[in-house]
C-alpha cells in the first residue's frame, strides 16, 4: 500500500485564475448575456486571433471539437485515410474515428519528440505507390514543443495534402519568430483545465481561411441554413463555446506570456538540479523556437539510474505529488489494434522509446519554489537510495 504525505498534494498542472476571469462573467451576467454565444465569445475570439497572428477564430466546446470540425472542413470521410503523430493524446486522432476515417500512426524524431520527418516521408511513398494519398495529416506539438515545421510542411505541400496544427498544448509557443498553431491549414487550442491557459473546458479552432471559418460556425451550431423554420442539408455539431466560458479565456488569456514566462522559469530549476545526473536527460528545444514548457518531461535511463519511471512516479505519489507517464503512444492502444504504423527507422520505434523512459513532472504556472524544492529533493532521494547520488 502507498503511505500518502500529509503535505498538501502537488498537482501536475492545475488551473491557474489571473483573477481578471470575474470581470468577463460579471459582465456576461449582468448583461444577461449567458447565451446564445455573445459578446465575450466574440471578443476572445478576436483576441486570441490577434495573440496568434491568423485571420480570424472560432471558440468552441473543447480541442477536440476543434480537431472534428477542422476534419470536416476538410472534406474527410468514411473510408479516408487521415496521418497522425502517434506520441500524442488521444483526443488528436478520435475524431479521425468519429468521421469513419482511418488513421495512420507517424513515429516521433529525437530532437522534439514530434512527428518524425522521415517516418512522414516513408508513409507518403508507400501511400503514394497504392494510390491512397491520405486527406489530411494532424502534426501535434508535444508539451509545448514546435515539430519541425519546415521539413514537416514541405513533404505535405509536396504531396498537396492540408495539415491541421493540434496546438493543444503549445499555445505561447513559436517557430522561427511565428506561433505556433498556425502553420497548418488549421489551427486547434485546448483550455481544458490542465492547459497552459483554461476556460475550464473549450478550444479554440484557427485559420487564414475565412470562409472555411465561417463554415466552422455554422457546423458547429448544427449547421441551420438561413430559413425562417429550421432547416438543414448537412451534419451538424452542438460545439460552440458558452459567453461565460468565453469570460473565463479573456481574463486568461491577458496572461498568456506570464504564463509561459513561469512554466519556463519551472522548467530551468528543474533542468539546473537534475539535469547533470547520469541517466536523466530533459525533452529537448529545437533551435530557433520557444517551447512553452507546458509541463516539464524528461527520460530516465534505467540501466544507468537503477530506477524506472514507474518506481519514481510511485515514490513521488507517496510524497503526495502528482506526476505521470509521457504519453501512450496511439500505435500502442488498444483501441488501435492493427493499425498502420510509420517507424522513424527500421529498428528504432522513437515513440516507444519516449514513453518507456519518459516522465512529466509538476509544472503549474502557480507552483511554489518551496513545492518545485519538494519534487526535486524527492527525486535526489530515491536516486541517493541506489547510490546513484
Ligand atoms: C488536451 C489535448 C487535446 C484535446 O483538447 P480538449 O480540449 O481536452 O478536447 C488534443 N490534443 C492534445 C495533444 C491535447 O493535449
């Protein structure tokens, strides 16, 4: 049985009000503006449209809303073949599922842990020779990290297939100077509540794409056509985002730079204490990009600290802190059994690699110095116990 600390619990990434958030809903309720959408929406919207650098945005329900209606748009349907990044949350492929669309798992590259280059270009060819191009390709930035954009959107131009960016977690990033989120043809945010900003559940779908945009509105109020009576020729969605919610991302998003600015500042401690000891070695940030340092990850070599993840996450939790797995790799999910994997090289599955060594440590914006000291000393004392220290 784990004995639990009686310290206050250390969580992975909580939610983290600015306090500006009161103002937004206050204004939503004594407007009575709680719905239908409203001022707030249409103001975060534009804000976050701006903050990003794209032409317009649409607030809706959750990323994964975003990601469906972004698939949509795109045209993908029953019996398309969709590429994902395998490395990833499942909420970046479900709504390849909810289209009766097929995806097909790309493995990571070392250097961001993101979609590999090379394992998209071997998938293309062999896609390529049988004639099954896929309809769209959902390149994710892992905790906070930019792919490696150039490379990635070469191959996809060169193969003319659109990309949606699953910038879930790398909202405040950039590459080359630009944000993350919009490279692709579609950008998608997350605020769920352990993203690096939050309107405790909703997303935010992006694009130079106006028109498409417009589309995505209309999607996502189950797609009514301008009548009197209600009327509708295609499949909607119930996907919009609440005014008050809305309230909630404006007063968050005011302090989206400060929250990046903490995640890094966490992020550096941790790498300052831990990352000389042999064995560890912290995620990587591709030159000329700033990651967000959503949460803070690193691998553990076994062979050399004596310790696997699963020990250090089970002696943190005695400690009462949170701390997890890097992702389960999609090609290794249950749910997609049998399905078509493309490996960075023949004898090396990167992804793998990256979820059997790797861990998430604390990383909240509104985390203390005392608690970022408590997950450290922990750390040190479990490797001090295999005399690795
Ligand atoms: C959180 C997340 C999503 C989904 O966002 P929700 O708002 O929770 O639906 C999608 N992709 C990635 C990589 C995520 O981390």
């Amino acid at each position: 049985m784990i004995k639990t600390s009686l310290k206050n619990r250390i969580y992975l990434s909580p939610p983290h009000l600015s306090g500006n958030e009161k103002k937004y809903i206050q204004e939503a309720l004594d407007s009575n503006w709680v719905a239908p959408l409203g001022p707030n929406v249409d103001a975060f919207e534009k804000e976050l449209a701006n903050y990003v650098g794209v032409n317009d945005a649409v607030a809706v329900s959750s990323g994964t809303a975003a990601i469906h209606l972004a698939l949509s748009l795109l045209g993908v349907q029953t019996g398309d073949i969709v590429f994902c990044s395998s490395l990833t949350f499942i909420a970046s492929a479900n709504p390849i599922l909810y289209q009766g669309a097929n995806p097909v798992f790309i493995d990571s590259e070392p250097e961001t842990w993101n979609m590999s280059p090379q394992a998209l270009e071997e998938a293309f060819n062999s896609h390529a020779k049988e004639g099954k191009l896929p309809k769209a390709v959902i390149l994710v930035n892992l905790y906070g990290q930019s792919a490696k954009m150039d490379e990635l959107l070469t191959i996809c131009n060169y193969f003319d297939v659109p990309v949606i960016e699953d910038a879930a977690e790398s909202l405040g990033s950039t590459y080359k100077g630009v944000s993350s989120g919009t490279f692709g043809n579609f950008g998608i945010y997350s605020f769920n509540g352990n993203k690096i900003i939050t309107t405790s559940g909703g997303g935010m779908l992006v694009s130079n794409n106006t028109s498409l945009l417009e589309k995505a509105r209309y999607l996502a109020t189950q797609a009514r056509d301008p009548a009197k009576h209600y009327q509708h020729s295609s499949i909607g969605y119930n996907y919009r985002l609440s005014n008050i919610l809305a309230g909630v991302g404006r007063g968050q998003l005011e302090v989206v730079e400060e929250r990046v600015n903490a995640r890094r500042r966490i992020f550096t401690n941790y790498s300052n204490e831990l990352s000389k000891i042999p064995g560890i070695k912290f995620m990587p940030e591709l030159n000329n990009s700033i990651s967000n340092r959503w949460l803070t990850t690193l691998t553990i070599d076994q062979g050399i600290t004596g310790v696997s993840v699963n020990e250090l996450i089970d002696s943190l939790e005695e400690e009462n802190i949170e701390a997890r797995p890097v992702w389960k790799p999609l090609h290794l999910q249950p749910l997609f059994k049998g399905v078509t994997y493309a490996q960075h090289s023949k004898n090396i599955d990167v992804s793998r690699e990256l979820f059997e060594t790797g861990l998430c440590l604390p990383s909240g914006s509104n985390m203390t110095e005392e608690d970022q000291e408590r997950v450290i000393e922990c750390i040190k004392n479990v490797l001090v116990k295999k005399s690795i220290l």
